[in-house]
C-alpha cells in the first residue's frame, strides 16, 4: 500500500518506519531542512530503540523516502497527519495541524480519494471539525475520506508498541476509510475497536488522564506518607498493587501488569503526552461549561510534588542559597533523551531561584532545551556533577545511577546527602556515610540510610 506520512516527530517517524518494515511504500513529508538531511542518513532526531536501524534498512530498500515537498503524497492511499499538538496555557494549539491539512489538500490527486487519518493527539470534535474544513476550504470540492486513528505509543518502546499493540482504534464514519485501515493494520493481532472519530479523540486523552491520575495520587499520598509517623510509601503501594483486581492470580501466579508502574511514588510526570493532554482534557472541559474537578486536581498535585523534593532537602540543608545541588537525570523518564516537560527543569528552576547553583548529569540528554534560560551545568559524567556538591538529586531513574561507584563518591561531595526522588537505590547497598533521604517516609522514621533489604 502507498502510505504517506506527513510529520517527521515521534509518532510520524516511528509510524513510518514500522510501516515500511511491513512492506509498505512509503513517504515521509518533512518541512525541518536539518531534520530531512538526518533523517535520510538513517539518523532519528531523537534517540529510541531500534529506530536508527530500522531507518536505515528501510531506506536502502527504498520501502522508505523522506522529502520537504508536500507533492510526493500525491499518489498515496493513505495519508497520516501526524504534527505537533501542544498547549499554549492549557489549550490545544492546533495550527501545525491545521496548516498541514490546508498544505495536502492541494496535493491530493483529483482521481483519487485518498484517506486521510488524524494521527495527532486532539481534543474530540477536531477531526470532523476544524480538520475537514481546513480539507475543504485548502481546496474546495476535494475528494477524500477521513479518519482519526490514535497513538498508544511508550517512548522508549515506541517501535515494540507499534508492532505489537495492544489495541488499534479506528475513527471514522466513512466506509471507504474503514476498509482500507482495515486491510492496512490486519498483520496486527490485537483487538481493534471501530467507533466515531469524536470517540477515537478521547480515547486517547482517557488513556493518558488515567495514567496521569495515578499518577498525582500516589503522589499525593506520598506528600501524605511524608508527614505521618510510622508510614511507608512503597509498602503501601506494595500493598494496593497485590489486590487481585490489579494483580491476578492465574494458575497459581500472581500476574504484575505494567500499570503497577503507575502505582509508584515520584517527582511527577512529564514528557511529551501526559501534560499537555492532561490540560488540554481539562480546558476543554472547563470551555464546555462541565469542569473536571478531578483532572484539575490531577494538574495541581503534578506541579507541587518537585516542590516537596525541594522541601525534603532544604530541610537537611536549611538553606538552597550557595548551595550546588546536583541533578542525576534530566529526561522526563529512563530510556528516552526527551526533556519536554520534564520535572528536572521546574527542579531547576526553583533551585536557582533560591539561589543555588544547579549542575547536572543524564546520560542522554547532551544540550539543554532552547528556551530553557536557567543555567545548568551540565557535566559529562555523574562523578563530575557530583564533584563539590552540597546535595546530590536523583531525579530520573536511569540504572546507569544505580551502578556508579557509590563508594568513592562521597568523596567528591562536599556533603554526601542525596535525595532520591524515584526512590531509585532504596534498596541497594550505599556505604553509611551517605545521608540518603527517601520520599513518601516520614524524616522521624528514617536514619538516612538505604533500607538493606530487597
């Protein structure tokens, strides 16, 4: 099948590439001219598993192209509209989107009618709204088909997700649109759920928010946990985790879903989904007139809990002022160099408005953000950003941190207290001269020192 994707991001490429593997011509449309060149080389812009070399096969089959010339679309059967969506203050910004449209609309061969599938992340009504009219008006009396298909895609395990998914919604009211996207995703076995476009939006933000949610709550139950006498986070969620509605037993075995991942206190979440969706979900209830109490409360718990970190060490410092704090970690999560609203940078930011001195390490991440405008050092090994430092603050969970030589660090450390925000080596064997601080444990219930247990 001619398959065309326009937008070179996460989801685009990721979906291109995985479509080309399956034996499918297929065209990348790309308007980022640095972005072209690398992506033609078999270089992703960003770093995820497999990409690169899947890039690269596809590529020298010429199963995949990759061109700024909206015009290669013209032939494809179907055409993926899969640009950025962000939030501007909590509301969808779909411009990139709209543009796009207006742009293939003015490519699409008069003899066919191509399906056009909304791969984008946007807020219910978007795809037979202002999508379709942005087809309609780019070029009147067009002909097409339209559809909203969503991503359920983990950066990290993007390319595993889309090869073995766990679900495929298809969104469309369009016979036409159906039956293709049928044919074109039947390798796939997994449940495939065919409803309204308007149905296919919101799945995507109800799946996100449902993270999101549990997220905040455990959270919040640790800033709890924190303040009580004789309470522990991870055995509480220990403790919820092994109901049998989220672990069952089959055959004798307790099944771990990896939702229980969720189920873990943090610093918060970040990254490229769950809080732009999170807000778009919430501001678009708030527009309706219906406001969300809950992805509202969802929202606030998010931002507050990288300033109780803060409180965890200040209290042990008694001031951040002249202070060089370093942050282990600056992507949002392991596995992935994406810093988009990661919790490292509101860290940072705080710390240096409290003036201290922020260096950092991630084993990844090479360059800060652009607009990122607080100084951070960024150092090129851990026990380099740990060198001289008052504290030292994990932040992602890298297991790169796990096995550095926590014996001799202290050493480079003015002082040896380190707060683990993913209560990340709460159970690994750090020397006693270490001050270590947990979160979700009371500071009354615990000497500073990792628990020896597994």
């Amino acid at each position: 099948m001619r398959v065309g994707v326009v937008g070179c991001g996460f989801v685009g490429l990721v979906t291109a590439a995985c479509f080309a593997e399956n034996g499918h011509d297929v065209v990348c449309i790309e308007r980022d001219a640095a972005r072209v060149d690398m992506i033609a080389a078999g270089k992703a812009p960003f770093f995820e598993p497999n990409l690169d070399d899947m890039l690269s096969t596809a590529l020298g089959a010429g199963g995949l192209r990759i061109t700024p010339d909206m015009g290669a679309v013209s032939n494809c059967e179907v055409i993926f509209l899969a640009v950025g969506t962000p939030t501007v203050d909590g509301t969808i910004d779909l411009s990139q989107l709209l543009s796009a449209a207006r742009d293939l609309a003015q490519h699409i061969s008069a003899s066919a009618r191509p399906v056009i599938v909304v791969k984008s992340t946007v807020v219910p009504g978007t795809t037979e709204g202002p999508v379709r009219e942005a087809i309609e008006t780019g070029r009147p009396g067009v002909s097409f088909a339209l559809a909203m298909n969503p991503e359920f895609l983990r950066e990290g395990s993007a390319v595993a997700d889309f090869q073995d998914p766990d679900r495929i919604v298809l969104g469309t009211g369009d016979r036409d649109a159906l039956t293709l996207l049928r044919a074109l995703y039947a390798p796939y076995d997994c449940p495939v759920i065919e409803t309204t476009a308007e149905t296919a939006e919101l799945s995507k933000y109800a799946n996100n928010a449902l993270l999101a949610t549990l997220v905040s709550l455990m959270n919040d139950l640790a800033t709890i946990s924190e303040g009580l006498e004789g309470t522990d986070i991870e055995a509480v969620s220990d403790a919820v985790a092994l109901d049998r509605r989220l672990s069952p037993l089959v055959d004798g075995t307790i099944i771990r879903p990896g939702i229980l991942s969720y189920l873990r206190a943090g610093t918060g979440f970040g990254g490229s989904c769950l809080p732009k969706d999170v807000a778009a979900l919430a501001r678009l209830s708030h527009d309706m007139g219906r406001p969300s109490a809950m992805l509202d409360a969802v929202l606030t718990a998010n931002s507050d809990r990288p300033k109780q970190l803060l409180a965890l060490t200040r209290a042990r410092l008694g001031t951040l002022n002249d202070r060089k704090i370093s942050l282990l970690g600056l992507a949002f999560k392991p596995g992935t160099d994406d810093t988009r609203a990661s919790v490292a940078f509101e860290i940072a930011e705080q710390l240096h408005a409290e003036g201290a001195t922020v260096t950092a390490f991630d084993p990844l991440v090479k360059t800060l953000p652009p607009a990122f405008a607080v100084p951070i050092d960024l150092a090129p090994s851990a026990e380099a950003a740990l060198e001289d430092a008052d504290a030292a603050l994990v932040v992602t969970a890298w297991p790169q941190f796990a096995t550095l030589d926590w014996v001799t660090l202290p050493d480079r450390m003015r002082r040896p207290l380190v707060v683990d925000g993913r209560n990340f080596l709460r159970h690994h064997d750090l020397p006693q001269r270490i001050e270590y601080v947990p979160i979700g444990v009371n500071p009354a219930d615990h000497s500073g020192q990792p628990d020896r247990h597994e």
